[in-house]
C-alpha cells in the first residue's frame, strides 16, 4: 500500500544499522485477544507435531520420511521411489494451494502455522521472556556489563535454548528414522549407530543457532516466501494493513484539546511488538509475517484513548481506499480451477494404486535365444515391489499376442537362480528370468507380451513388454 508520506523504509532493512551491522530486535511481550487464538493454535500444531512420531495405523507409523532409505509413509500408506510421480503431484498441488491461499490471505500461513514462527515465537520466545524479562528488561540486560545476575541469566536462557534444540531434533529424526530406530540410538549407545548420532547432533546445533542466533532472518533472508508476495498479491488480497485513511495525519493526543488529526496517535506500539521489527503504517513489506501482534496493540491503544478498533486490521487495498469488499477476481478462479484439477488427478491415481508393483525389463545387451527346435527364449531382468505390510505369495502367468490377435499364447518362465515366490512386506524382490515362446505363434521381431502377477487365483499386476524373436518366422 503506498502512502502519502516517506517512502525512505524501501531503501533499508529493519534488522539491519546503517553501518551494515545486525540490528537486534527486542519486541515487546504481545498480548490481546489474537494472541491468545495463536497461542491456541500453536499448542495444537506443537501437539500434533510431537506426537506424530509415536502415532501408529494398524501397528504402523502414521509418518515417516526416511529420505535415506527413499522410504516414506503419510497417513499409515507407503511409499516408494516408484511412487515418485505421486509425490511431484502431491508437491505440485500443494504449491498451487499456497499461491491460491496467499493470493487471497496474504502470509496467514507465516503467523499462525509456520513451524519458524511458532518455534520462536510461542515457545523460545516465551522462554526468554520469562528468564530475561520484556523488552525493557532485555535491552538494558544487554547493554549491562557482565555480572554475575547478566552470566546467570544468559547462562541459563541458553541452556534451556539447548535443551528445547536437543528436544525438537529428536522429533524431526523420528520422522526421518522412525522412534524405533531412534530407541536403537539410545540404547545401544551413539558408537553403534553413528549416522544416527551425527544427525542429532547436526539437527540440535543447526535449531540451536537458527534460535538462539540466526531468528528472524531465516524468514528476511532464507524463506523465499515473503519475496513472493509481490507476485501473489494484489489490491484484493487480504492482508494485515493499516488504515491510512483513518490514521493519517498521525499525531500525539492533547488533553482539551479538538482532535483534528487521524486516528494514528503515534504511539509506536505497533512497531515496538514486531517481531521482524518494521512499521507496519509503511505498508506491505516482505518481512511482515501476519502475526497480528500489532492489531492487537493497536486495539489495546485505541480502546485507551476512546477512537474504535481496526486501524490496523484484516483488510485488502480496495477495503481501505474504496471501502470494498473482497471480491472473487478471474485469478482466484484459475488458481482454483487449476488447484481442483490437480487434486482431482491425485486422488485418483492414489484410489488405483496397486499394492505390488512389477517392473519387467530385457536384459540390456541380450538377444533372443533359440530353445529346441520349435521355441524361443529373452532374457529379463524383473523386480516386485510390495508396498504394503504384509507378506505376499506370488506366482506369474505369461501370455503373447498370436498371429491372430489374442492372448492365448501361453509361454515358460525359467529362473536363473532363485525363484521368486513370495515378497516380504515393505520390501522388494529381483530375480533375472528367460521367458520361453514357441517359435510358430510369434509375430516377428517384437511381439507382445503380459504378464500376470498373482496372489493365489487374484491377479495384483499386469506388466506389458516386448519379446523379441526372428524377423521372419520360418
């Protein structure tokens, strides 16, 4: 929103001095009724978090992400690298979800579920403070020499800071080894099972240093979402804004006196309780992350001083300069209509996924052999996929496509090595194979070949591939 007045904040970073140094920012200790909801959200969202590990589906996890073992399973389902197509989708989807999300509701996702935020705000935050007191209280703390109340008190924030990073690692490395194996890592000592411990120990240094240090920079600096607000936004979208209208000319109140300015009695409130330490009277700005800690502040100042609520609050650009209301723009449309087919796809290919997956594929380098007088044999390199948690029997039919057009054709398949007659649960069997054909049914150089992948008299797959033969049957 551009207003009337200065626009010099463009040029510069709220965290950052003029001499390029980092500017630390002490936000006062917000209160009000939007921060008591965010505080209700939070414990729910740390509460699913947490505890997301240690939920099970019949006997199994509910989430895991072993990015290592390319082993993931969402909502008790498993999934493989041959699910990857499904995942590209899911990611697709839930892109296309958080540009239609912003587009109308600006960073609501920033303030309110982002797990940055919600980490540092809700709970290390809350912790210092407790330890060091509000803002006040923390910037004289900071520009004390050290003492002995100064080492205390430092000592002991950054100990619980420790203790919380060591806490929140463990929770992320469930998610990726799964709580058994993290139980392993306890148990059997961090010699035994050092990746293991290696990534604890990473995981715990890089949430101390993003905490305790690196703060809301990792939302200016790192995250790429607030810089994609000049894109996702428009004069529709809602965002956290402050009426100009309304506040401007801003200015102190004078007992006796006829207010003849805006509403904005220059209080600085709103700024003061910013975590990202802007001024939210400037506009939209990247590093605003919706956390509504200024609505509430402001709120507080106008029930003081008798004006109504709401100069700074939910509003789009068009509620404020034109007074309207939010409206459904063509955008909102095909982000929708796009968002629809996207799900829609999804949800399909999940209902027809199939259990097992079979891949069947000629031995690179290989041609045909010739068996006996009258048959033909390829070389094929196969592999099963079980996706489930249970143990599978298998057995295989083979059929070719005849001269005639139908599969009735009925060939051999001759193991080289051990045959594969069952696939553990969540696991994979490979087995190199030479299916056998008569000579006289095959259609030439390539003729076409199913494969029938059973489990007792139900057929789980059917993989489709080429056979390769003689281009002339004699």
């Amino acid at each position: 929103m551009a207003l009337a007045h200065d626009d010099s904040f463009r040029d510069s970073i709220s965290t950052i001095s003029k001499d390029g140094d980092r500017k630390w920012i002490f936000p006062k200790k917000p209160t009000g009724r939007l921060h008591q909801k965010r505080i209700i959200v939070s414990i729910v969202l740390l509460t699913l978090l947490f505890s997301g590990p240690f939920m099970r589906l019949n006997g199994h996890p509910l989430f895991l992400l072993n990015v290592i073992e390319r082993k993931f399973i969402l909502f008790g389902v498993p999934f493989w690298p041959q699910d990857f197509f499904l995942f590209v989708l899911a990611m697709l989807t839930f892109f296309v979800f958080i540009i239609l999300f912003t587009s109308i509701f600006g960073r609501v996702w920033c303030g309110w579920a982002c797990p940055q935020t919600i980490f540092m705000e809700m709970v290390f935050r809350k912790v210092e403070y407790f330890i060091e007191g509000d803002a006040h209280e923390q910037k004289m703390l900071a520009q004390s020499p050290w003492d002995a109340t100064k080492f205390s008190k430092r000592l002991a924030k950054h100990s619980v800071f420790f203790v919380l990073s060591f806490i929140i690692a463990n929770t992320f490395l469930a998610y990726i080894i799964g709580v058994e194996k993290l139980a392993l890592l306890v148990s059997d000592g961090p010699l035994r099972h050092a990746g293991s411990f290696f990534a604890l120990t990473g995981f715990t240094g890089v949430f101390y240093g993003v905490y305790a240090r690196f703060r809301e920079q990792a939302c200016l600096v790192v995250c790429p979402y607030g810089r994609l607000q000049g894109v996702l936004l428009d004069r529709n979208s809602v965002v956290i804004a402050y009426d100009y209208k309304r506040g401007e000319q801003r200015g102190k109140i004078h007992r006796n006196e006829e207010r003849k300015l805006g509403d904005c009695v220059d209080c600085h409130q709103c700024v003061d309780v910013c975590p990202t330490g802007i001024d939210i009277r400037n506009g939209t700005q990247l590093e605003c992350i919706n956390c509504t800690a200024c609505i509430d502040a402001c709120d507080h100042v106008m029930d003081k001083v008798g004006f109504p609520k709401g100069l700074i609050r939910f509003a789009s650009e068009n509620n404020i300069t034109n007074r309207e209301r939010f409206s459904i723009t063509p955008r909102i449309i095909g982000y929708s209509s796009l968002l629809i087919i996207l799900f829609s796809t999804l949800v399909t290919l999940l209902a027809f996924r199939t259990d097992v997956e079979t891949t069947l594929l000629r031995t690179p380098g290989q041609m045909y052999q010739q068996v006996g007088a009258d048959s033909i044999s390829n070389l094929y390199n196969i592999q099963v996929v079980n996706k489930t948690f249970d143990d599978i029997q298998l057995t295989f039919e083979v059929a070719a496509t005849d001269v005639s057009g139908e599969n009735n054709v009925k060939g051999e398949m001759k193991f080289i090595g051990d045959r594969i007659e069952s696939v553990g649960k969540d696991s994979l069997a490979e087995a190199v194979v030479f299916i056998v054909l008569p000579k006289s049914k095959l259609k030439g150089l390539k003729t076409p070949v199913v494969l029938r992948v059973m489990s007792g008299r139900e057929e789980i797959d059917r993989v489709k591939t080429n056979f390769m033969g003689p281009s002339k049957i004699n």
